[in-house]
C-alpha cells in the first residue's frame, strides 16, 4: 500500500477533505465529551452549528474573529515576504497601548477625529515595536524569530508595568486604565449588534493587502522574495529593504488591531486585552495558505468554534477546555486532510519477486 | 544593596535546568531540520503527567518515567504531523502546542475539580543548604551529563552525522541510505522525551504540585535560545544561563531597597533583552540548517 | 554478452498522467560502459534512480548478478553492489568530505575519524583523485565535487556504478579524468551506466548506446558502429534523413549541429561569414576592472570590449575568474575599481534595474538561483520587467499572460503558463530564461554555460538564438567551458587565467591545442 | 465550565430541586485561580447544603467574552441570580446588568454598586493578614519577612499593608521584603522569588501566591499560607492560613435572588467579623515552634476584632519592595 501523486485533482476533493476532517474530530472529541457528562451530539451543534443559526450568534463570531482577521493578515504578510514575525503577539499588545494614550489624553475629541486618530496610533505602536528586529535583522543580521518571539513577553510587561504604575485607573484604582474619551468607542456596524466598524477596518486592510499581494508588482517581488531570495536578488529586488517595510506593515496591522480591540471592545487597556490574538495569527496566516481569503476564512471558523465552546461550556455545563481541545484538533485535522487530498492510496500488486539477500 | 552571590548563582542553575533539558531537546529536533513549536505543550505536559503519575503513585520516578513516556509519544505525534504527513511545521507545533496544554487541563479539571493537590513525595535537593551545590539531582544530570552527552554524540557518533545529513540536505541523506523519516521520527521523539523531563522537572523537583499554566512560556524561550546557540549544544546552555541569571539578579535586585523606584517590570523584562542583547553583541547571521521547516517525500 | 550484471525488466514508472518510465528493459555485463542518450524529461533519471532505490517503480524487476532483487532504497542498493552519481549533487555542503563519502556507512555509535580518514583516503588513491579530505565541500569547485561524488558511490566496493550527468558540470578536464577513473573501473571488471548529451564523449567512453525517448527504450546500438547522426535521430524522433537533411541546410546551423553531436574538432569551418565587429560600435566595455572577493583579487585589471554583430568567447578552467567575470556584470557581485559601461553607458556602480535597462542582458550558468522555483513560468517571464505590466498600480494579467503564451511559443518551451518552473526540466528551465533575457532586446547579452546539461535539441536551439541575436545587431559575451561550443560560436575568443586575460585570439586561430596552452597559464599572446 | 459538568438542557438539571433559586457563577478566570475558587467553592457547598441549584462557566478571560456569555445566561439560563468577578471587565458586566434589571448581579469588583441590581463585593482579608503578620513579626529572627504576590492590585496590596502592620506590632524594627511576579499562576517563579527572600536573610515567608511554601519548606523555615488552610501542603512549615469565606457573601446573594434585587457593597460579608474571613488555626508544632504568649497577643487582637473594639486599617497603596516597619 503506498500515496502516489495525484495526475489533476478533482474539484469535490477540497471540501470533501474538509468535511472528513470535521467528521474525524467529532469523532475523537465524542470520547472526552462523554467524561464530561455531556451528550456528544449535542455539544458538536452548539459548537459548529449554534452560533451561526442566530443572526445574533453570526454577529458574535464576527466580532470574536476581528482581532484574528487583523493578526492573522499582519503576519502573513511578513511570512510572504520570508520575514518570519512571530511578534504579531507584542505588536497588537503596543498598538493597544497607542490607542490607549491617545484616548486617554485627549479624552474630548469628536469622533471623526477621535477614531483615525486611534487607529493611526495603535498603528504607530505596532509599527514601533516592529522596528527594533526588524532593524537587527537588516543591519546586524540577527534572526527574527528569536528577537519577536522575545519582544512579546516584554510588549507585556510594558502593559503591565503601565497599568500598575501610571495608567492605573484613576476611580477604582485597579490595574486597568481609565476609559478612553467616548469619542474613541468605534460605532456598531449593525445597530444593536455588537460587530464594530474594526470589523470593517479589518476587512479593508485584508482587501487592499490582498490585491496588493496578489495583482501588483510589489505582490510580484515580495513572493519571490520569501520564496527564493538569491533569485529575487539576482532579479534586481532589493530583498533586505522588501522584508524590512513588510515587518513594518505587518508591525503596523498588528497595531491596528490592538486598537481595534481597545476602541471597539474593552474601551480600555487591560493587561489580559490580548488572549494569544498574536500566536494564533501565526495559525490563521499559515493554514490560510498567506493568502488574503485564507486568512479571512480560518478566522471566521476559529471565531465560531470559540463562541461554539463557550456556549457549550455554559450551556451543557462542561469545561472550558473542551473548547480549546476540539478548535486545536479540528485545526490539525484540517490541515491534514488537505495535504492527504494531493495523493490517492494505491494498492501495491507485489510484482517483483520480493526479498532478496 | 546586597547580593548574595552564591545565592545567585544557586538561582541560576535552578532556573537554567528546565531550559537546558527542554533546550537540548529542542537543539536535537531542529538539527534534523523540523522546527518543533510543540515544545510549549510538551513541556506542559510533561509536567502534568509527571505530576499525575506521581501523585498516584506515590514516587516521583514513576512521575518521571510517565513524563519521558508522555514526551515520546508527543514527539511521535508531531512526527507522524510533519514528517509522515508532511504538514506545515509552524501549524503543527503550535496546534499540538493548543491541543496538549488542552487536554492537560481538561484531565486536571476532571480528576481535581478546582482544588490544589499536592505530592506526597518529590524530588528533594542534594547537599542541602550549601547555596550553591543544594540543587536537584537533575540539575546535576542536566548540567554534567545531558550537555556533555548530547555535545558528543552530535559532534561524533553516527546518529550526530544522519541527523546533522538529514537536517542539511534530505537528498544527501537519502542516496547516502540513511532513513530521513526514521532519524527525524528519533530526534522528535528523543527530543520531545527531554522537554517532557524540563517540564517535569518543574512539577516533581521544583514544586511538588501542579497548577495552571506551570511552563508560563519557558518553551519559547527555548526556541529562541536555540537559534541564539545556533544549533550548538555548549552556546544553547550558555543562553539559559545568560537568560537565567539575569532572572535570578533581577529577583534578588527587587528586593533591594537600592530598586524600590525601579518598576519591577522591568526588572521581569531584562532575562529576555539580557538574550537578545547577547544575540545582538555575538550575532553575525544565522544559517537555518538547509532542511529547516521543510518535508522531504521521494518521488 | 557475458551473464549480464544488471538486467532491468518491464520498468515501467508514472508520474500522474505522465509516463516517464514506459516498460523499459535492459542489460549491463560486467566490465561494460552503456551509455544512455535522451532529451531532456526522456526518463533518463528516473530509471537510474529507480535502479538505485531513489523511485519505486510501478512495475519491473532488477535483477544484480541474477538474482532478483527488491531495492526499495538506495540502502538496498548498496547492499547489492551498486553505487551512484546523480545528477543534482548531494553532497552536505557544511561536512568535510571525509564525512560526505563516509557518510553512507556510518552506523549510530561512534564514529572514528581518523580511521574514516585513512579509508576515505585509500579510496581517493584507489579511484585516482586527490583532494585535501578535511575541506568543507561547501568551499570545493563544481569539479572538486563531483569527484567526491564519485569516490562517494565508489567508497563501498560496487560492481555497477551509475553516473547520471556525470560530465555536464565539468571542465574538459575534469572530464578527462573522469574518463580516467571510468576505464579503470571498467577494466576491474565493474558495469557502468553513463548518461550524457554530449554524443562525442558517448562516442569515446562508451561500449555500447542505449536511447530513451518519451520513457520508451527506442534504439541499442554498438558505439563503435552507430553513426551520430542515427543517435541523433533516435532521440529527436524522425528518420536519420531528416536529421541530416536539417543538418546540412545552412551553415550556421550546420555548426551547431556539429558541435553538439561533437564532432566540431580541428579548424572552425571556414563557412564562418566575416562580421564588420571592428566597424560596429561597443556595447559592453570593461576597462581596468579589479574585483575582489574574500581579500584577494578574483579579477586583476581586465580590458575587454565586445562591440555589436559580434559574439566574444570567454575560455578557461574554472576557477580563474569567470564566474566572477559574470557575477560582477550580473551586479552580484561589486565591482572593487575599474569601470564597466553597457552601450556607452556607465554602470560600474549600477544596480540589475540600471543595467537591465541600459541594454544588459544575463543567462548564468545558475540557473537555479536565477528563477523562483515554486513561482509560475509566467510570472518568471516578467520578474525583471514587472512595471511594463503594470496598468494604474494593478498587474495586467492578461498581458502577462500573452506574453509568456508568445515566450512559450517563440522559444518552444515545454510547459504551461502556469506551471511552476521548479517542475521544469533543466532544458526548459534554460529556455525560460533564455525567453526572458531576450524578451528585452538586449544591447549585449552575458551567457555563461548555455547549454550545460541540455539535450542536443536545446543545444541546437540554444546556439540558433545566440546567432540571432548576433545577426540581429547585438553583441555577446560567451563564457563556456565546452571548447567546442566556443569555437563554434565565437568570433573571437578571450582566455582568462589567474584572474587576468591572458590572451585573446580570432575564432579561426582558436585551435584546442592553443587554446589548452593559454588556459593553463603558458604564454602570453 | 463545570467541574463535572453534569449533562443539562437549559433551565432544568443542575444540582438540586427545581423549586431551589438557579445561581449561576461566571469566572474570569480559570476555577483553579484561588480567588474565583473561593467563590465557587462557597457556592457549591450553598448547592450541597440544598439551598440553591449552581452552574457555572468559567475562563472568560476577555472582556468581549465576559460580556457574550453574562448576556447568553441572563437571556436563556433564567438564572435568579448570577455571581461572578468583573475585574477587567467592569464595564461590560454593568453594561449587561442594566439589560437585565430583575436579576441581582454580585459581582467581585473594585468599582462601586449600581442601581438597581449590581451590588459588588470584595475579599477583606486585611484582618487574618494583620494578625498572620502580628506572627510572623514574633516569629522572626532575622527581623527579615518575605512576601511574593501576584501583583500590586488594590486587593492584594492592602493585604500585604495590614500584614505589615500587623508584623510591626510584634517586631517593630523589623524589614519586610515584597515582590511581585506579575502573575496569577506561575509558582516556579513565585518560588524563585521566593528563595531569594530566603538568600536576602528572610526567616518567615508569606505565600500571597503558590509556590512559596515549597521554597520554605526546603529552607525549612515557617511560612504563612493564602486562601485555604494550606497547612496540609506543608504541615512542619505552615504556620497558618488566610481564609477567605464567601458563604456569608452567598447568602447575602440568596437573599437577593429569592427576594429583590439591590444594589449594595457586599464587602462588610467578607469581614472577619461576620465570618466572612479567618485565619487558619494556628500550628504551633511548626518549625521553631509558636510562642505561647505570641498566641495569646494575636487571640487578644483577634477577639478585640471579633467584637469591634479593634478594626485594621486598610491601606491599598502599592507597597515598597522593601520596608522598615519603624518608619511605617
Ligand atoms: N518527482 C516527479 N514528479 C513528477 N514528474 C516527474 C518527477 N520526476 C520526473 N518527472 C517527470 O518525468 C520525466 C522524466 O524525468 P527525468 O528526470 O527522468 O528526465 P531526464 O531524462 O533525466 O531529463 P534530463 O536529461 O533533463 O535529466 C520528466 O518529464 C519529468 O517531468
Ligand atoms: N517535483 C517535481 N514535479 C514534477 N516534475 C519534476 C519534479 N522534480 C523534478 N521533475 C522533473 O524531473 C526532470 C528532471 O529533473 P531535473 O531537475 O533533473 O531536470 P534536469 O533537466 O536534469 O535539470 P538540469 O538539466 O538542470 O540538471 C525534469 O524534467 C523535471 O521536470
Ligand atoms: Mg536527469
Ligand atoms: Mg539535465
């Protein structure tokens, strides 16, 4: 028995991977399910089909996506370009403090100036924290990985050092900042839902980034780039200049979504604003395939699952984890049986006379 | 203000032994080119089942072995993802990472309903009370066999020469006849096995007990001392002492009068820019070993 | 024939629709050269590598000395007696080159080093190569490792040895010592299967010829009795006659032919048409152009001009500066003094962008690092000249597209505009990249190696357009380290060594004895 | 998430009769994190003493999640009445009890109650810290005290003030080190910090978070646990425990669930007082033993507490890293 490659592969193979992969986590979260006390069947619906029977349910998974959709096209745009930005993390946490500064400062700004003004500071943040190994990798040539995956513990400790010391809030003296200025708290998208215009923003960004990625020349070069950098260089792409602006970008949509998170949900910084948005970028971007729709599409189901698994826990009364253990199976489930669907098994006809020596 | 040398390098040596088990692990697995970022959920795991284990048993060795068991098994898991099944190695890591850390917590919620368990037994220290010498047995075995160990059969047996083949070119390895699946599934499971033993270490040595986010991100700062070490057993030890004793310092510092402006925040940050500084002074570029992040499938 | 040695049956290999191994049986008796001829994607490699346990055939057996046997790796293989050379090194470029040829008999314990040193020496003396075993074989010349590719398949006594290209990458030389080394194992009493383009070398090492076409076995023939032509033929498809009837149609052509079927010794054919070179204004002109690389000079005050109409051959055993020569022309390499104009223009300090678009054209013999292999033929067509592509900030894909249909077209390229270029034979990659640097309409092109590894179908066609281009008014500068091609080519032909240029001669002046002479640093012309 | 989880449709199921109040809690946090372990301990002993019926979810860590699953309940658990803890996400949690004005919300906070049924409450340890630290302060030889915290936050601090309070009163020239490891759960490095105390001359420990105790145990040296009686973690080295009891903040909750709605500050009911908080008994068979007399000075102040006649200052400034409680 052996996979052999397949000669063209069939337009039904994708989604059917797809749904093999959802059928096999169902299967082997019916075991844990069961320990739980819980009927199976019943917390399958609720994970994956509850929250988007409701229109309400939909516009909590749209909400709950948001911060994915922006780390997760943040890094896929640096992965494009072969910068491998495990920072996304430290730079949405930096972004969050921008947009907190501004909105705490200028706390009685009207909203058409208020909400730019927060965005392009959350962006600022980001961008900032991008810089310094971005920098250390152009011009003293050390590796990114360890410098970003370092920065995020320390974009942390920057958030919580603030909140214990001079942003502590000023009425409850807890350590989360004070509210940002009304005019800072980003409008619901659709009246009475609690989707925000981040969502929107988020959107845009995915948009222009993938139009830029995918039909202009820079989306050219920044391929080639990541994909064969002597090659890019050999064909006139400055390749240390190409992966220094797209950490920037990508510390920059970071950001953005640090604001979104602060202006449109928490309306204040607190030290747990993030919840691993940044890490689980790196899943959204990656299984995305880098691409724009990819991105968007991995968000959207891990937003459902998450809503999926609170609702279970609460309603059937199971733990939480059972949430975090069906979305991280479902994801390499997904993962495996799209990489299965290039083969076909075949049974191999022992023709040789086998067994030799 | 006062600093307790021997204190501090006791600390030291305390706070570097998860990393150089887990460290040297991780070193292993990525010298046949699969970057493992499982090794957070590992860790996690290894701690749990340690401490399960021992708990039930009663002796922390079987904890260990448990650990060890547990560890073999993950790293098979993210072979069979990444080797066998050729998947995404980021994806792979940090999904195993979720789904490990996942059911860790998930068992402990059933077995132990909110409450704080504690072992009977644990690991106790040798030479207690000499600051410096009252350590683990298994900081001892880290330091004195682990390293020493892994440095020479990297550097001079066979297994050094097919994972160091394999991690640099697949097609090498392969026309020389050596298994590129075989000395990858080894490495992960081998390497896997050690950061079980960083992991346990933290319950069955250190604590006794188990909670909730026990590694607290000691697996990153694995990944990063590797690359830092430059794939290199004797500079990945360096690293977590460098990143140890900062830490030790800085706690010792804190409580000095000396710092009591200083936020203690930053004194938390200054292990990971002690690392990165380091990486800075010493860092020409890294070569990523050629394999790295790839799957190799013959037509 | 002897009991043969190795005895291929019914191999037979697909890869999703396409047959690369079609039912393919045959025989190597023991102290036998067969030699193997195919166009490139023939199904040369595969079959070798099914034999070496590198491809699981989909059917067929093999058999070593009569025995059937089930290699399902190259472990197996070994096991069995055979050793081979593929095509693509695969050398571990941070090991020394003990470790490299050791590495295949390693076990896990302890490995020791000084004993493995001695052995791996003994086998360099055994096989007739020397080469200093400590050295990184990321540090050796292309020649340097094959040799140790070689001692590698031989470390473990064989009795059949596979060379798959052996000779593409190699200087006149080394490829002489090769030759060396191969009578040597044939006269042991070894089986030895070659593959090669290049009919002339067939011609001289071989016993027997063996022809692949489209996966099939299509002729078997005695070396010493088949005519070039007849080869030619059978790899090509079609009937000997129309190979010679194109072979005889035009001079030019005819050359090429010649050259490629290797035949293209002693004076260049006199049909040469004079070209007003010394009339034609320069579009390239290095004048006192020092490089260096690592601390020491790799180029030392190089005058050299090519002028339009005209094709200037670059000679000279590898090492002494010509690949440098490329890389500093191709802006990979920086130029340390001395200026470098293209058509008129300065560009000493130029990036590819300037140099592109002052008339610059490049083919380098690293064909590899000069595409995106997992990025599309269409979109490797225009990586050097996107902003022609681009309408109000968005790429033209339909442009794109026509343009790579046209490339394909114009340039016979074996693929789709969307296929990606990493799945292309060698041959077409070349072709591709022939497409692009011509696409421009370069003032001067800089080809280096052309034709290195191609069938004699893209060698022919590789040579048409060179002399095209040179027709069309543009000038070229030819660095190539199969003479013959040089001699066939050039107008006149420039001999670097150590660096220098150390002497230059009109193409019909250009006898291999002179040429040898001046290469290996004797004289001063 | 429930520790069990026992299968339920809704309304119906959890524990009890259906006639009983429904009192759902929902944690920021992960049960495991003492505080909200606190609270759902109290709550579940309320469900087995058949006073009400309890569910609960637990780890909605963002404020977004918070405020999803408070309006999911609200909406379709028909819960009498819910409890939980809103630090870092107070807005939220008021946001849905405005919807929501017929059922009580008791939440753990720092901010003050809401009209008409968001009433708040607090764990006000300050008196067992007090008297934990009159002990320590007898205990000490080296007049040097330890203590690792989570971080300086409101509760926490006025915790770690009252300890030093309560130490100058048995050691006034006595120095107490704090440090914070900026975390709710990571005890290795709480132990670390720990030991570091121990090197900087410490000879009593107070555990404010795990880990603590397994750094004293080994320097064998006397430490004050947190939360829970954690004398059984360490029965040689723990001297005593602050405990914190929500039962009497639960039946305050009860109250409001079977009746109306208020918005009131529950934090009288974790008093020591009311028995809304204790120290655990002291074990005087701890290492170097417990003075007598020192166990009388505390039962003294403990009594003068228990009738009013004394009642600790709260102070909820950070505390220095290092203090001289002479100069406090
Ligand atoms: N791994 C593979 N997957 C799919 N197709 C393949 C693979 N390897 C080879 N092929 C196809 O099989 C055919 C034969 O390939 P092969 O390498 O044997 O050609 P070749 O005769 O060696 O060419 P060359 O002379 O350029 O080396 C080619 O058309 C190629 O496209
Ligand atoms: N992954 C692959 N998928 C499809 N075809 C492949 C793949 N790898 C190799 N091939 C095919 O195998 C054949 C031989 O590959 P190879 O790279 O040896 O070509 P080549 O002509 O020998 O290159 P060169 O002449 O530069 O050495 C090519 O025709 C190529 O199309
Ligand atoms: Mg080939
Ligand atoms: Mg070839």
């Amino acid at each position: 028995m052996k996979f052999v490659l397949r000669g063209h592969e069939p337009r039904w193979l994708a989604p059917v991977a797809v749904l093999v992969a959802v059928l096999v986590t169902l299967a082997l979260t019916a075991v844990p399910i069961r320990l739980a006390g819980a009927a199976p069947l019943a917390a399958y619906e609720r994970y994956l089909v509850t929250p988007l029977t409701s229109t309400n349910g939909l516009y909590e998974v749209l909400l709950t996506a948001t911060p994915l959709l922006f780390t997760g096209i943040a890094v896929a745009v640096a992965f494009r370009a072969g910068y491998w930005n495990i920072g996304a993390e430290g730079q949405f946490l930096l972004g969050a403090i921008g947009t907190t500064w501004v909105g705490t400062t200028f706390t009685d700004l009207p909203p058409a100036v208020a909400l730019p003004l927060g965005f392009l500071a959350g962006m600022a943040g980001g961008v900032l924290w991008a810089v310094v190994p971005a920098w250390l990798k152009r011009h003293a040539g050390i590796d990114e990985v360890v410098t970003t995956l370092l920065l995020n513990p320390v974009a942390l400790l920057v958030v919580q050092g603030l909140l214990n010391g001079p942003w502590r809030n000023s009425s409850s003296g807890f350590t989360d900042s004070d509210r940002l200025g009304s005019g800072f708290d980003l409008p619901a998208l659709v009246p009475g839902s609690r989707v925000h215009w981040g969502f929107a923003v988020a959107i845009l960004v995915i948009v222009v980034a993938g139009v830029v990625l995918a039909r202009t020349a820079v989306g050219v070069r920044i391929k080639a780039a990541g994909q064969s950098p002597r090659a890019a260089e050999f064909s006139g792409v400055d390749v240390g200049r190409l992966q220094w602006r797209c950490a920037l970008v990508s510390g920059g949509i970071a950001g953005l979504g640090g604001a979104s998170q602060v202006m449109g949900v928490q309306h204040q910084l607190t030290a747990g604003i993030s919840d691993g948005y940044g890490y689980t970028g790196v899943i959204v971007a990656t299984l995305g395939g880098l691409a724009a729709i990819g991105v968007v599409l991995v968000a959207l189901l891990l937003g459902d699952i998450s809503v999926g698994a609170q609702n279970v826990s609460l309603v059937l009364q199971v733990p939480a984890q059972l949430g975090a253990m069906f979305s991280a199976l479902l994801l390499l489930a997904v993962l495996s049986a799209m990489s299965w669907r290039r083969y076909r098994l075949q049974w191999r006809s022992r023709s040789r006379s086998g067994g030799s020596r | 203000m006062s600093i307790n040398l021997l204190a501090l390098i006791g600390a030291m040596l305390t706070i570097a032994t998860p990393l150089v088990w887990a460290g040297i692990g991780e070193l292993i697995t990525e010298r046949s080119g699969v970057l493992n970022l499982s090794i957070e959920g590992t860790m996690y795991l290894g701690a749990f089942i340690g401490f399960l284990a021992a708990a039930r048993s009663g002796s922390p060795w079987i904890g260990l072995l448990a650990a060890v068991v547990g560890g073999v098994l993950a790293g098979a898991l993210m072979g069979f993802f990444v080797v066998t099944l050729g998947l995404n190695q980021h994806v792979s890591g940090l999904g195993l990472t979720l789904l490990l850390i996942a059911i860790c917590e998930f068992t402990f919620r059933l077995l132990y309903a909110g409450d704080r368990p504690t072992l009977d037994d644990k690991f106790r220290v040798l030479f207690r009370g000499n600051e410096v010498l009252g350590q683990h047995w298994l900081t001892y075995v880290g330091f004195l066999v682990l390293a020493p160990a892994a440095w020479w059969v990297l550097r001079s047996t066979g297994l050094g020469m097919r994972l160091h083949a394999v991690g640099e070119s697949f097609e090498a390895a392969d026309v020389a006849g050596i298994s590129v699946t075989a000395t990858r599934y080894v490495a992960l499971m081998v390497g896997s096995a050690l950061m079980a033993i960083g992991g346990a270490f933290l319950t069955l040595a250190v604590l006794g007990s188990f909670t909730l986010d026990i590694v607290s991100g000691r697996g990153w700062v694995c990944i990063a001392l590797v690359i830092f070490a430059r794939w290199r057993v004797w500079p990945a030890v360096l690293g977590a002492l460098i990143f140890a004793g900062t830490d030790a310092l800085q706690l010792q510092l804190a409580i000095t009068s000396a710092f009591d402006g200083v936020p203690g925040e930053l004194m938390l940050a200054l292990p990971y820019l002690a690392v990165i500084a380091a990486l800075a002074i010493g860092g020409r570029t890294v070569r990523y070993p050629g394999s790295y992040l790839k799957a190799y499938r013959r037509a | 024939m002897a009991r043969p040695l190795l005895e291929l049956t019914g191999i037979t290999k697909r890869y999703g629709d396409l047959l690369a191994n079609d039912d393919v049986s045959l025989r190597v008796a023991p102290g036998e050269v067969v030699a193997m001829l195919g166009e490139n994607g023939a199904g040369k490699s595969t079959l070798m590598k099914v034999v070496y346990g590198l491809v699981r055939p989909d059917a067929g057996t093999i058999a070593v000395d009569g025995t059937p046997l089930d290699i399902a790796s190259p472990k197996d293989a070994m096991a069995a007696g055979i050793g081979m050379v593929t095509q693509e090194f695969s050398l571990v470029e941070t090991m020394t080159v003990t470790d490299n040829i050791a590495l295949s008999g390693v076990g896990l314990g302890r490995v020791d080093r000084a004993e493995t040193r001695r052995r791996v020496v003994e086998a360099m003396e055994r096989v007739g190569v020397t080469l200093d075993p400590d050295r990184l074989v990321g540090s050796l010349s292309i020649g340097e490792r094959q040799r140790v590719e070689i001692v590698k398949a031989l470390f473990h006594d064989c009795r059949v040895v596979i060379l798959d290209e052996p000779t593409a990458v190699l200087t006149p030389q080394d490829v002489r010592a090769l030759f060396e080394t191969v009578r040597r194992l044939r006269t042991a009493g070894l089986g030895i299967l070659l593959v090669s383009h290049k009919l002339r070398e067939v011609a001289e090492i071989s016993d027997r010829v063996v022809v692949l076409r489209r996966g099939r076995l299509v002729g078997e023939r005695a070396t010493a009795t088949v005519r070039d032509e007849e080869l030619a033929a059978l790899m090509m498809g079609g009937s000997t006659d129309e190979v010679a009837a194109t072979t005889a149609s035009g001079d030019g052509e005819a050359t090429e032919l010649e050259a490629a079927v290797g035949m293209a010794g002693g004076p260049a054919p006199a049909t040469r048409r004079p070209h007003p070179a010394a009339a034609a204004e320069p579009v390239l002109r290095l004048s006192g152009l020092t490089v260096s690389r690592g601390g020491r000079d790799v180029l030392r005050g190089i005058d050299l001009t090519v002028r339009g109409g005209e094709i200037v051959g670059l000679a000279g055993v590898s090492g002494n500066g010509q690949t440098e020569l490329v890389e500093v022309l191709s802006a990979t390499l920086p130029v340390t003094s001395g200026t470098l104009e293209v058509a008129g223009q300065d560009v000493t300090s130029a990036g590819v962008g300037e140099r592109l678009a002052a008339g610059l054209g490049r083919l380098t013999e690293d064909r590899r690092g000069s595409v995106v292999p997992q990025m599309s033929v269409e979109y490797n067509l225009v990586l050097e000249d996107l902003p022609a592509y681009t309408r109000r900030g968005l790429l033209d894909r339909t442009a794109v597209r026509a343009h790579a249909e046209a490339m394909i077209e114009r340039f016979d390229i074996r693929a789709r505009p969307i296929d990606a270029v990493a799945t292309l034979s060698g041959g077409n990659m070349q072709k591709v990249l022939l497409a692009r640097a011509l696409a421009r309409r370069p003032r001067v092109l800089v080809v280096a190696q052309p034709t290195r590894g191609l069938d004699i179908g893209a060698y022919r066609y590789v040579h048409q357009q060179l002399d095209e281009l040179r027709s069309e008014g543009a000038g070229v500068l030819l660095v190539s380290e199969d003479l013959d091609e040089l001699r066939a080519l050039s107008d006149r032909v420039v001999v670097l060594f150590g660096g220098e240029v150390v002497g230059e001669l009109p193409v019909a002046e250009a006898s291999p004895d002179r040429l040898g002479v001046l290469m290996a640093g004797g004289g001063s012309a | 998430g429930g520790a069990t989880g026992e299968e339920s449709d809704g309304g119906s199921g959890g524990s009890g009769s259906e006639d009983l109040p429904l009192i759902y809690g929902v944690y920021a946090t992960p049960l495991e994190e003492p505080w909200d372990g606190a609270i759902h301990a109290a709550l579940q002993e309320a469900a087995d003493d058949g006073e009400i019926r309890y569910k609960h979810v637990d780890d909605l860590s963002t404020s977004d999640a918070m405020e999803r699953g408070l309006r999911d309940i609200a909406a379709n658990e028909e819960p009498d009445a819910i409890i939980g803890d809103a630090f870092a996400a107070e807005e939220a949690v008021r946001k849905v009890a405005a919807e929501f004005p017929d059922i009580p919300f008791a939440f753990g906070s720092g901010e003050k109650p809401v009209e008409p049924n968001m009433s708040v409450f607090d764990n006000w340890l300050q008196d067992p810290a007090y008297l934990s630290g009159m002990l320590a302060g007898g205990m000490t030889k080296s007049d040097t005290i330890g203590i690792v915290g989570a971080m300086p936050i409101p509760e926490v601090n006025r915790i770690v003030n009252a300890f030093v309070l309560g130490v100058k009163e048995t050691s006034p020239k006595a120095t107490v080190k704090v440090s914070f490891i900026n975390s709710f759960f990571d005890p290795a490095a709480a132990k670390q910090a720990a030991q570091a105390h121990i090197s900087a001359g410490a000879d009593v420990l107070f555990a404010e978070r795990d880990g603590v105790i397994a750094a004293a145990e080994e320097a064998d040296i006397p430490v004050v646990g947190m939360m829970v009686d954690q004398h059984d973690e360490a029965p040689g080295h723990v001297i005593t425990s602050l405990i914190w009891h929500m039962r009497p903040t639960v039946d305050a909750v009860i109250e409001q669930a079977t009746g109306e709605p208020q918005a009131v500050d529950l934090g009288e009911f974790s008093f020591m007082k009311v028995g809304g908080s204790e120290l655990a008994e002291i074990n005087t068979d701890v290492v170097g033993g417990v003075p007598d007399e020192l166990v009388a000075k505390v039962e003294k102040v403990k009594a003068a507490i228990m009738d009013g006649s004394f009642t600790t200052p709260v102070d909820e400034a950070a505390p220095a890293s290092s203090i001289d409680v002479s100069k406090k």
